[in-house]
C-alpha cells in the first residue's frame, strides 16, 4: 500500500488504516523499517495530542475490568479512546496481556475505541519504541485518550511513565502488609493510585487500603509539577462503575493545572529527548545482535572465562572484528 | 616506567608498584591506556586469587571503622589486604569516600595493608572498570582479601557484586520499620548480613535487628550456590572487636563450601562474561561522548524536543554523522 494513503487513511481516523499502520511499525523488516519512518514523518506534524494515561497493576487486580469501564464511560462521553500495551513478556508466555479481545468485550465492539495487542518482541527496548511509535501513530488519528497499560513487571513502568501525561497505579483490597510490597519507585512515578474493588464485603478493606497508601503519598517529596493534594489515592470499582467519573475528573483537573504552568510541554520535550537517546543507545547495541557478532562474541567469551583474555583485551578485538 | 619493570614490581608485591600501577590504569589518557592493558597483560597469568569480599552499606553504618577492625584483625593473622571502594558519586561530594586514609588510620600505617581511594570518574561503568582492574593488580600482588567497599547507592552494589566473591551488608541497629528500607535487590546479593554497634546500650536493639533480619532472609528463595543455612545474619562490634572472628570464619565456611562444589569457579566465570559483555557494550557507547557528539546530540536534541524530528529519525542522523 502506498504509504501517502495510509498515512491519509490514518489522519481521517480509520482504524483499519490506523491497524495496517502499526502492524508496519511492528515489523523488523528493513523496508519495513524505512516505511514506518516515512509514514511517521509524514503524520508527525498534525499538532492532534491526546491525553496519554499510563496504567499499571499486577495481575488480579482487575486492570481488564478498569480499562473496559473506564472505556466505555469516555466512550459515552463522546471521546475516542485506544487502548495499547507493553508487555515484554508477552513472547514467553506464549500471548500478549491484551491478545484476547474479549478481555474487553464491550469497549472491543466501540466504534470510536480501538485496542491493541503488545507486540510480541522479547526486547524491552523494543516493544518501547513500538509502544511510543503506535502512541504517535493514535494521536495522529485523532483519539483524544490513549491508555498505555502494563503489568508490573521489571522496567516496564519507567517504560510506560516515560511515554505518558499521567499514571496510574491500580491496586486491589489487601491487608496493611501489602503496603511495602509495591516498590517506592513507582509509587514515586504514579499520579494517581486507584484501590479497585471498592465494593460489597471488600469496601471496607478498600477504605482502609486507599487511607493506608494516602497516608504513604502524603510521605513522599512533594514533586514541583504536581498541585496540592496530587499524587492521590482514590477508591473505585471497575464492576459497579463507582468512582471513575471522579477518577476522570482528577486526571483533567491534574492535566489542566500542568498544562497552565508549564509543566505539561516541559514534560513532553523531557520524553522527546528521553527516546532520542535511547534510540541512539539501541541502534549502537544493536550491532552486537547480529549472528556473526553472537558467534564472536561466544568465543571470545570462552576465552574471558577461562581466563586466557581480560574482559577490555576481549572486547577490543571483538569491535574490532565487526568494523564496528 | 617500563612496564615490564612495573609488572615485576607488582608481581614482587611492593605497594608502591602497585599503588603506581592503580595510578596508571586510572588514567584516561590514550598512551596510558595502552600501557595499561600492557601490564595487566603482563600480570593476568599469575594465577594468584584474593578473597574478593564486596561490602555496602549506608553512611553512618560504620563501614570505615569495621574495615579498620576487621582488617586489622586479618593483619594480625599474617594475611595481606587490599581496601578499594566503588564511590560513583565521589566527584561530586568533592571527595571520595575512601579519600582520606584517616579513616582506617591503624590500618593504613600496616605494611602488609593497602588502601586505595575510588577512582574520581563520574560513570559508574568507568569506575567498574578501573576498580575491577585495581582487584586485578591487588591480586597479582599477592594480597590475600581484597575489600571492596560502596556506599549503597544506585546501581553499586551491582557493581560491587559482580566483581566479588562474597558480598557483605552493613546495618546499623534499628527499629522494625527500617526493615523496608533496605531494598530486597540488596538483601538478595547478600551473603552475610553483619548488624554492627552490637554493643552496650544498642545490643537489645541490635539484637531485634539481627532476628528481624535473619527472618527475612529465610523468606527469601535458596539460592543453589549456598549451603544450608546462607545466607546468615550476624551481630558485630567494630568499636569492641566482637564477632569480627566469627564472621570472618562464616566467609571462609562459605568459601571453602563453595569452592568444593565447583560454584566459586563458575561464579568467576560467569563475571568474567559479564565484564566482557560490559567492555564492548561501554565501548560502544563511548562513541557518544566525545565533544563532537555531545555537540551534534545536543542540536539534534533541541529538534526533538519542539516536535520537528521523531527520535528515531534524530537518531539515524546522529549516527550518519558520526560515521558510527
């Protein structure tokens, strides 16, 4: 397909043409590759942003039930909304977080809601750069929310914070013991903490959770691009649909506040920059994945083992093998 | 200095050789570099091993005075140590943490003693390096335990642990709550968690700590390269002298235990491979450092960040015109 017609297709806000677009990104074919670049620097210059919301929680805390409901209630408000994941474990195993779409059923069937699978890399670093290109590629076809989720795992949270406005952090109900099992980092990163669950026999642990983590908020450094009172916990419940149009309302109210002082644009050119330099450092590192380098690099690895080689003395005949 | 002059001097044992030698490895300069790999070249084949023991601990802890005690207690024993320390953050404290040998003043007046400061390098890869290198030297000198000691910050404990056969934690006495404030990514390398001050109006405290430590450690998964009962927790008085014995017989348990089923070598392997992989991995991104890239990065940079290039177009640029 010709790529000035699919970039046409993605602007109007095809989803068909916007699906096509990212399976291209999602290519690791050199022509492929070249393709992509010319379709994204053909749609890089819309000006159309959307409200970036990362969203992470472990499994069993009912991120498929929160994305759904939250969904279909923007959905109802008249916004287009796509829904994307990082999983970099997905190739393991053996489907992605959001390979099934009846996950979300409902939000699947919205004409003005678009899902889509993680791509299945088993690299990080790549599954970011397919991740923040699908963000660009949604934005350019106009959806005004586009959530980002992950499952807490590794580096992936700092992978999703770093392409998104605002994150959340979605937790289930549980005794005060859980409270140390999230790690400080991203506490630290979230702009929202949401205790699902928040009815019937579990409200009361949910009350008691949400107090817990908003007494844990209150004793984190105060961060200059936050109001007073953010980060928050808040209680809801995917199931009832209690609490997310208020959860809604702090997200804009957050976005609103930072976009008035600044910290909104300075936030986006601080990402920019972020993925300019971790693209150079992939594409350097990426030399060293070719089979003729893993084969070299084995060997040479023998030798470093065993002793017959210092690490530096390895590696300098290494780069100098591949030219590189 | 001839190099193979200063490798005989090295190899003979003589500090001053050695301390000429870390003097050389440390440089950045080109012609030093070269001289450098020359001598640990020269000096690679010893075949000499050292007790590599990794240390951390935050500051106040008493890392300085259990490194005076104990290694003044190895002293006492006839064994010859090293002191090295991993400080990534020493040229920005204005000095490194080891800077001052006043700090393990009985030690640093032993002749059979040798400390060295951490490298003043703001990249904790650079800093890996040299340390690693200097564990290197200290070993072809002969000495028997070579202590590398960090402050727990970032990633150099990692670094730390990669270059070290036994990895100690330093804790001061303190209430329960502080159990959190150790990251579990910490207590997983640790061999041996040494509760120092266990002494006069700590020791309860102390105490309390030590099971509340040793309670957590059994939580954790067994790791296969340790025998029943390792990791351990163990109160220590560096100020007294007490428990230092001890704990230095629980290093050589775990050693010899080690070394009998074939972990201890697979252990230095798999370093080696991972310093090897490191080298080229810095290698390669030191191309990024240079003034004429760190010039045309930033440039490249400021398009990114106002929107007028993609990340990855920017990157592609900037390696074009790096010829990289």
């Amino acid at each position: 397909m010709d790529i000035a017609e699919l970039a046409a297709g993605v602007a109007s806000g095809n989803r068909r043409s916007l699906a096509r677009a990212i399976t291209l990104i999602e290519s690791s074919r050199n022509d492929h590759r070249e393709r992509a670049d010319a379709l994204l620097d053909a749609l890089g210059h819309s000006g159309k942003q959307a409200l970036r919301i990362g969203l992470s929680g472990t499994p069993g805390v009912g991120k498929s039930t929160f994305i759904e409901a939250f969904g279909m209630m923007l959905v109802g408000q008249g916004l287009r909304v796509a829904v994307l994941a990082v999983d970099p474990s997905s190739t393991r195993s053996g489907g992605s977080i959001l390979g099934d779409k009846t996950r979300m059923e409902r939000l699947s069937r919205e004409a003005s809601a678009f899902i889509r699978p993680s791509p299945s890399q088993s690299q990080l670093g790549g599954v970011a750069r397919r991740t923040r290109e699908a963000v660009a590629l949604c934005e350019a076809a106009g959806f005004d929310v586009v959530l980002i989720e992950t499952v807490g795992v590794g580096q992936s949270e700092t992978v999703v914070a770093e392409m998104s406005d605002l994150f959340l952090l979605l937790l289930a109900p549980a005794g005060g013991d859980e409270l140390q099992g999230v790690k400080r980092g991203i506490m630290e990163m979230a702009d929202l903490i949401l205790v699902n669950k928040a009815d019937g026999d579990l409200l009361p642990t949910a009350r008691r959770t949400c107090a817990d983590y908003a007494g844990a908020l209150r004793l984190l450094r105060k961060r200059s691009q936050d109001p007073d009172g953010f980060p928050k916990a808040l209680l809801v419940s995917a199931t009832k649909g209690t609490g997310l149009s208020e959860a809604w309302a702090e997200m804009n109210a957050l976005a609103d506040w930072r976009k008035d002082n600044g910290h909104w644009a300075a936030h986006r050119a601080a990402q920019a920059r972020y993925w300019f330099a971790e693209e150079v450092r992939q594409a350097l590192l990426a030399r060293l994945s070719t089979a003729a380098a893993r084969d070299r690099m084995r060997d040479l690895g023998d030798d470093v083992a065993r002793g017959a080689l210092a690490p530096a003395a390895a590696a300098r005949l290494l780069l100098a093998d591949l030219g590189a």
